[in-house]
C-alpha cells in the first residue's frame, strides 16, 4: 500500500468533511513528491555541484513547493478554524440572568443546603441530582461558595456540558477526527520536503513558516472585478500579480495590516 493510500484508508469515510480532507491530502503528499522530484531532477542532470543543486532546491522550496503545500493545507487550516467556533460555542456553565432576583435567591438557598450537608452527603447529592437547577447553583459560584472540590465541579460542568450540548460535542469529536488525520498527513508532506532538502528543523522552520504565516503578505482590495495591492503611502494601488493573489491577504485595514507585519499601528491624532 502506498503512503496516499495507507494515510486516506485512515481517514472516516462517512463524515461530511471527509471528501474536503482528502482532496487536501492528496494535494499535500502531491506537493511533496513534485518537490523530491525536482530533486531527482536535478541529480540526474549532473550539471551542477552538490552546494548547487542545494541552492537550486531551496530556490524551489521557496518559489513554489512550500506555498503549494500551504495551499493545499489551507481547507484544514479552515477546518480548524471552523472547529475552533464550534468549541467556542459550548459553554462550561449555564448561563444565569444577574438581574433575576428571584432565580438568585433561590440559587444562594440551595448552594446553602448543599454548603449544610454532611462531607459524606454533599458530593454524592450533587452528582448525582438530575435537576438542573443544581448544576445551575453550584456552578454559578466558585467552588469554596458551595464547599465542593475543584475536581467535583469540573465533573458538573462535564455532566450539563453532555446534557445541554450533547449533540454538539458528538459532532466536535467526529470532526476532530477526520481534521486530525488531515493534519497528520500535512505533517508527513512538510516532514518529507524536510528530508528531501536535507536540512535540520530549525533551518527548515526558518524558510517554510514565514510562507505558511503569510508573513509580509501582501495587503490585497478589490475594486470592483478586480484586485489591487495596497500600499500605504502611496496613492494608486497597481493590480495584483498572480503572485501577489497568492500570497497577499485582505486586510481589514491599517492597523491589522501593521500588526501583521510586526509593526505597533499608529496612534489616531
């Protein structure tokens, strides 16, 4: 079995997500073995030293290979991203209305019979009460206020997080899952492209991440059907080059601008 094959048979084939993810690691593992072919290429033709034909590779790790791994990595990048607002979505606590007098007294009344009961008592009541207005009350404090352990409530919070978002977190694992073997197959493409330039990490690191960041991107603006470059001080902006459509980015404005460039954004007059 080839390396496409072993990573996709590892991938769940029903998950909606799936066809997205293994389209991205095809193109992943494709980027890498055009880089080792390049590789190969330039070997055979023996025309030029060994530090040449380094010097030659690192040119096209730089040029096309590492941004055509971006590029076929980018639905993953997305696909976290996605998974990120998924998981921001599920809230460890209920939500309780601070203005709601009435429901707040009623949550100190219970914290305080559960604060009352015996050591033996209290744990057992709380985790085992089907009634939300428990989780509710003992959650809505810290844990001192109803006299329970740090490791109790967090298996509350658990508890409601299965009860109120249950399908959601369902969801988030089988997802996770089919993101998760994406990544790796990512991995694998950006650990061969390592081996085949034959540089150590740190090195490697020091040319690819800058063009998986985007790092100095170019400030991409549409004007009507088409794009243009940004460039601040300057008073026309020319068309984007196919280069610059790659690599650029469309900044909300300066400031993300600058402080994605490394740079404080000026201070309004």
């Amino acid at each position: 079995m080839s390396l496409v094959q072993s990573l996709l048979a590892r991938l769940p084939k029903q998950h909606p997500e799936a066809d997205k993810m293994r389209v991205a690691i095809v193109e992943c593992l494709a980027a890498a073995e055009k880089f080792e072919a390049k590789r190969r290429e330039l070997e055979s033709k023996g025309h030029l030293t060994p530090r040449g034909r380094h010097e030659a590779l690192k040119e096209q790790l730089v040029k096309e290979s590492a941004r055509d791994l971006r590029d076929a990595a980018k639905p993953i990048s997305e696909a976290l991203e996605r998974l990120r607002t998924m998981k921001a979505a599920i809230k460890a606590r209920p939500s309780t209305d601070p203005h709601d007098v009435v429901a707040e007294l009623k949550r100190q009344e219970l914290r305080t019979t559960i604060a009352n009961l015996t050591d033996d008592e209290r744990i057992p009541f709380v985790l085992s009460s089907k009634d939300p207005r428990v989780a509710e009350a003992v959650l809505d404090v810290p844990a001192i206020v109803s006299a329970l352990p740090e490791e109790v409530v967090a298996k509350i919070e658990s508890a409601y997080q299965e009860r109120v978002f249950g399908k959601d977190l369902e969801e988030i694992k089988a997802f996770e899952a089919v993101v998760a073997e994406a990544q790796s197959a990512a991995a694998v493409a950006r650990d061969e492209m390592q081996r085949t330039i034959g540089l150590e990490r740190k090195a490697f690191d020091e040319i690819v991440t800058p063009i998986e960041t985007k790092a100095r991107a170019p400030w991409l603006l549409r004007e009507g059907d088409r794009v243009v470059v940004v460039k601040p001080g300057e008073s026309t902006y020319p068309v984007a080059t196919p280069d610059e459509l790659r690599d650029g980015h469309f900044y909300a404005d300066l400031a993300e601008y600058e402080r994605a460039n490394g740079r404080v954004p000026a201070k309004a007059e």
